[in-house]
C-alpha cells in the first residue's frame, strides 16, 4: 500500500473508514430519494450531500456508490430483476470487496493527498488531482458500464479544482455519478452549486448515535440523550469525544460556570493543564469545540430555546441563572463570536495554550457577573 493510500483524511480516528461501515443510521429520507430518483430512472448526474460533519454523509456516498456499481446493466424488459428496495448490497457482491479495497475500476476518488515533494498532508484537493479525474474519465470511457466519482469532501477543493470539474459537471460523461459530500456548501462556486442536487442529511437522534457509535465498536457509559446533546447529531464529533474524555470534560465546564460570579480559580487551573505541544494537540481541541458549545447552549436557552436535555449534571439549572432572557442571550451571542476569534488567533501564533483556556474562562465568569448583577 502506497503512502497516499495510507493517508486517509476522511476518517476519524479511531473508527472505521465510511466505506467499510456496513450500515447507516439516520439517513432514511436521504436513502430513499436516492433509491426513487434510480427505480424512476432519473437519478440526477451529480448529488450534492449536505449537513453538518460526522453526520453520515460520506457513509451514504459509499453505500450509494456501491449500490451504482453493483446493479445489473440492461434495458429492462420481461427478464429484468425486480426493483430494488434499498440501497443495501449484498456482503459477497464483488464490488463491495474491490470498494473497500479501493480497487473498484469504475471508481474514483477525490481527497485531500500527500505532497510528493515534501511528503506532508494536503488541506486541499488540488487541481492535479482533477486532472487525473479526466483522465480517469477518458480511459474508462471504453469499458462501458456506470462510472461513479465520490468527492469527500467537495468543499475543500481549490478554486482551480472546481474550476477544472465544473465542464464536466456542466457535460456530464454517460452512465456517470458524481457524489459530492460537503460540510459548507458556501464554499463551492454557485455554478458548481447548481450543477448538483442538493441532498441533505440532518444530525442523528439519540438512539441512532448509540447505535453508529456501537457499530464503530465504541462503548460508553454515557447516555444516548447526553452524547447526542454534546455531539449535536454527529457521530464522528461522538467519538472524538469519547477518545478525549469530552463528557467528563464538559461536566467540569458546567461546574465551573455554576460557580459565576466566583468561579473555582484552582478548577479552571487544573482544567488548563496538560494542554502543550502535540501532546496536548487533541486535549485542547476538545475543550475548544465544548467551551464553544457551552456558549452556544447559553445563548440559545436565553432566546427561548433551551436544550432539550442536559449535557452535563446541573446544566439547565446554569442555563437558566445565568442566560434568563434575551439580553442576556445576546450577552452570550456576542461573546461567543469574540472568544472564537480570540481562541483561534491564540492557536494561530502559538500562545501558551494554558494562559488562553485561562483567559477563556475568566472571561466567562466577568460575563456571567456582569448578567446577574444587572
């Protein structure tokens, strides 16, 4: 296996790769738009999948991909099988051995790479790589037969890289599907937008996260209605957070903003540490993404929309002393967008990620004094 084969940016650590998880939790009015739009014979010749990320969407590409490649080729008539009524394909099929293996012929998969010349990962799917799609293109052209191209994810090609797959969007080969997963779709040219079906995908709730989450082979404690509150729908945002012990993290954060306007100096100290270099890389990632989920659920529960349950012990009990009407809801909107600024540009120039968390946390409890003293 070559390096770049190695390299595999679509996936969580942790979990399997989307294309060797056999089922799919969530998705069914995605699933069944697809499955009509192929029984009616008018499938669309490039799909757009969109919704937040973790979600299922490049599942669903895989198994849609699959489904493509497996169905019998033909004109139908009297000996034509039967409809198909899922998009399920059979374990034995040989494509599903050659797509896990990436070794599927009239498959083609565009990612993020490794620079040949440095050896390091890509952040975009550049414009090489949409060259060689059109190569792809040609030299299939005449083995006949369906052709599925899976974009994972879209939004992180370059402009020149749209640029270079917009004419065949716009001139679609025959027999061939585009699959294009996307977290911002904002990110795509408009003309790319257009060319594509939007197919959207929405977050998971509670019992379909616990049972993705059971399927990766992650097991937890914790309840199917708290990880899909700390997650928010996102099976791959769950497992992240169950590698770095977000639940119990989290819970500190709730306790902590229960002690506003006094809050636990020495907690937010200890909560600070073991944040430095690579070691304390993906720590520190976690406690940013739920620092920024608990400013949101503030803001949000000031706005009349409370989380439906509880994240952590005592939350709602904080949510409602300290975000109790729309003032102070815009208190914590506000606020949230300046401490993702300020979080991001900390990282940004490498400031001691200690005396940021520090910093982050103060600020929270000078706002919640500033709330309950009005």
């Amino acid at each position: 296996m070559s390096e770049e084969e190695q390299y595999e940016p679509d996936r969580v650590e942790g979990v399997p790769h989307p294309r060797h998880t056999a089922r799919l939790f969530g998705q069914n009015r995605a699933e069944t738009a697809i499955l009509d739009a192929y029984n009616a014979g008018t499938l669309h010749h490039a799909w757009l999948l969109t919704g937040p990320r973790g979600i299922g969407k490049a599942t669903l590409a895989w198994r849609i991909a699959r489904f493509l490649l497996s169905q019998p080729e033909g004109d139908g008539g009297m000996f034509a099988p039967a409809a198909p009524d899922s998009l399920d394909t059979p374990e034995d099929h040989p494509v599903v051995a050659r797509v896990a293996s990436l070794g599927e012929p009239r498959l083609f998969l565009m990612r993020p790479t490794v620079n040949p010349q440095t050896g390091t990962p890509r952040r975009d799917i550049t414009v090489d790589t949409a060259r060689k799609l059109k190569s792809f293109l040609h030299l299939s052209a005449a083995d006949g037969g369906r052709r599925v191209v899976l974009i994972d994810s879209a939004d992180q090609m370059n402009v020149a890289t749209q640029n270079a797959i917009l004419k065949l969007l716009e001139e679609p080969p025959a027999l061939t599907t585009f699959l294009l997963v996307c977290h911002a779709p904002a990110r795509l040219l408009p003309t790319i937008r257009s060319r594509c079906r939007t197919l959207g995908c929405a977050p998971l709730g509670p019992a379909d996260l616990g049972a993705a989450l059971e399927q990766a082979g992650l097991q937890t404690d914790v309840p199917e209605m708290v990880m899909a509150q700390l997650a928010e729908g996102s099976v791959g945002e769950a497992a992240r957070l169950l590698h770095e012990n977000g639940p119990a993290t989290y819970a500190r954060l709730v306790a902590l903003m229960r002690g506003c306007p006094d809050m636990d100096r020495q907690g937010l100290v200890a909560l600070s540490q073991g944040l430095a270099g690579n070691a304390g890389l993906a720590k520190l990632d976690t406690l940013v993404r739920l620092i920024d989920l608990l400013i949101a659920r503030l803001a949000r529960a000031g706005a009349g929309a409370p989380p439906e349950a509880e994240a952590a012990k005592g939350e709602a009990d904080m949510l409602a002393r300290l975000s109790p009407d729309p003032w102070a809801a815009r208190e914590w909107a506000t606020l949230h967008q300046s401490v993702a600024a300020r979080l991001a540009h900390g990282r940004a120039v490498n400031l001691d990620p200690s005396t940021l968390i520090l910093d982050t946390g103060l600020t929270l409890n000078d706002t919640g004094r500033a709330i309950l003293s009005r």
